[in-house]
C-alpha cells in the first residue's frame, strides 16, 4: 500500500558522512550525561515502600498525587490497581523513616482528605529486589541483542548484522541519554518501552536491507551507493504510513494515558523518532562503509558436475 511513489531517488548516501558525524556527536553525549548524571531510578530499582489503598467510590489519582507532593514524595507514583475504587502507591525511601512509618504517614494525610480511605496492604520493595530487577533488565537488553544479531547474520550477511546493531545500541543509548539529562524517572515501563524500541527499529532495518537486496537482484548496472538511495526512497511510503500510525496511537498514550504512561509513552516517542533516522542514517550508511556487495546478497550455487559427464558444463 503507498500514498505516494517518488519517481526521482533521493541521494540520502551522499550527505551519509555528515549524518554520521552527528549520530557519533549525539552517541557520545547521551554517553557523557549517562555516566555523570546517571538514570533517575524508580523503586522498582532503588527499593521503597509499595501501599495498596481502597476507597468506597471511584479513586481520582491527581488529588492523591497532590496530597503525597505536599508530603514531600514527589517522585511517589499512584495508579488504579484492579478494581477502580483501589489505587497502589509506591514511595521512594527516605532516610530515618522505616517502611511502616512511611505508611502511617500517607495513610494519615489520605484519610484527612478522604475518611473512607482504608489501607489494604503494605509491602517493602528492599534495595536487593531492586539491584535483582536491574541486572535482569540488562540481561534481557543483552539477550535482544545477540538475538539481532543471530537473526540478521542468517537473514542477510554479517556486514548487515554489525551495521543494524550498531544502529539499534544506538537508539538505545540516545534514548537513556535523554533520560539521564532530564532526570526523567526510569522505571520497569520505560525498560519495557526500550526493549520495545530494539524489535520496532530492527523491523525497519530489515525492510531497508530487504529491499536492498530486491533491487541487486533487479538493477545490475546500479552501483552500491545507488541501490542504497533507490531502496530508502522506495520504501519512504511505508515508512511514513507505519511510523505515522504508530506515532498517532503513541501520542495518544502520552497525551491522555496519565501519568502512568507518560514515561513509557516519552521512551517510545523518541525511540521511533531515531529509530527512523538510524534505519536510513546509520544502519544503511554504516552497511555501504562496511563495504557491502552484490556479491553479499546474492551468492551464486555452483553446481556439482560428474566428470565423466559428457554433458558438464552444458547450458540450456
């Protein structure tokens, strides 16, 4: 399906060394912010108090949220938990404050806004919970990755399967690099958003490289950075009528999904965003500085011939 068709190839290979140069600047900031600012880690993560509260009518999260950024917990995260009258409230660990007195805190100012608030449970999220969730967070990143990697080196050839990793770490890292800089808090959601992000920015490559190896097959006299132009530009409609809709319906979450989803919603907006531009701009650049071939793609059989075979060698 294509809105439109460009008849004329753009030459996106031509300026590939400058949009290079600005993916390795980029790359080498959210490297920099990463290391010294670091994430802005949740509970999920750090460890914290975990409160489950029920209310007699429907629970409104924002004047929760209000009562618990007067408390001093504004990095607190509140959200409907099953029923829509029970909310579950995760609170950062403070300093001289144990798990129970955290909760006799909240539980105090809630029911002075509320006197039907009853507390349902409490549960404290320790800091080895955390470190544990952390490090099978990286393993499951880690497993993405060697799984790219596999699935490209059978799918194409090694060229292809060093240029779309690099281009997806790079997405990955950019991602966390803007979450570093703007202390935006990082949580399971937005892990989950940024593993994600590697299978969504994959799938775009393998189209690019997909139809690189379409039109080796079908335009012999093309030179490499010439098949490269014409199979970006023709695969420019899908890509705009995909990324659009997947855009819409990500925005949508970020604009109307609430608090809860902000982040996530923010990790996928900016993963799409560079995923297009890795996909074009680094994985298919960084394929033709690998020096990529028709001969990579398209690996003549040679067949098996007796010897003795009066007719080897024939051709009909």
């Amino acid at each position: 399906m294509e809105f439109f068709r460009i008849r004329k190839d753009i030459p996106f290979m031509r300026h590939a060394l400058v949009f290079n140069v600005v993916s390795l600047i980029t790359f080498l900031a959210a490297v920099f912010f990463l290391i010294h600012r670091g994430l802005h880690l949740s509970i999920e993560f750090t460890g914290g108090t975990v409160v489950e509260v029920q209310y007699p009518h429907v629970a409104q999260t924002d004047p929760i949220r209000g009562t618990l950024d007067k408390l001093g917990y504004t990095d607190a995260q509140v959200a409907n938990f099953g029923a829509s009258n029970s909310v579950i409230i995760r609170l950062p660990l403070r300093n001289g404050l144990s798990s129970a007195q955290e909760s006799d805190q909240v539980m105090a100012a809630l029911q002075q806004q509320d006197p039907g608030a009853k507390l349902q449970s409490v549960e404290f999220v320790g800091p080895q919970v955390g470190k544990e969730l952390a490090t099978n967070g990286l393993l499951a990143l880690a497993c993405v990755v060697i799984g790219i990697v596999i699935y490209l080196s059978f799918r194409f050839e090694w060229k292809y399967a060093v240029a779309g990793v690099i281009a997806n770490l790079h997405d990955v890292v950019i991602i966390l690099g803007f979450f570093a800089f703007f202390q935006w808090e990082f949580s399971l959601s937005v892990l989950a958003a940024v593993l994600a992000v590697l299978g969504y920015s994959v799938n775009e490559s393998v189209v690019i490289f997909d139809r690189i190896r379409e039109t080796f097959r079908r335009q012999r006299k093309m030179s490499v950075t010439e098949v490269i132009n014409h199979a970006i530009t023709s695969t420019m409609s899908r890509t705009i009528i995909t990324h659009g809709s997947t855009q819409m319906m990500v925005l949508s979450m970020f604009l109307f999904g609430g608090p809860s989803l902000h982040y996530f919603a923010l990790a996928l907006t900016i993963g799409i965003l560079f995923g297009i531009y890795s996909s074009v701009f680094v994985a298919a650049a960084l394929a033709m500085w690998l020096g990529v071939r028709r001969e990579d793609l398209l690996k003549q059989s040679v067949a098996k011939h007796d010897p003795n075979d009066p007719n080897a060698g024939a051709q009909v």
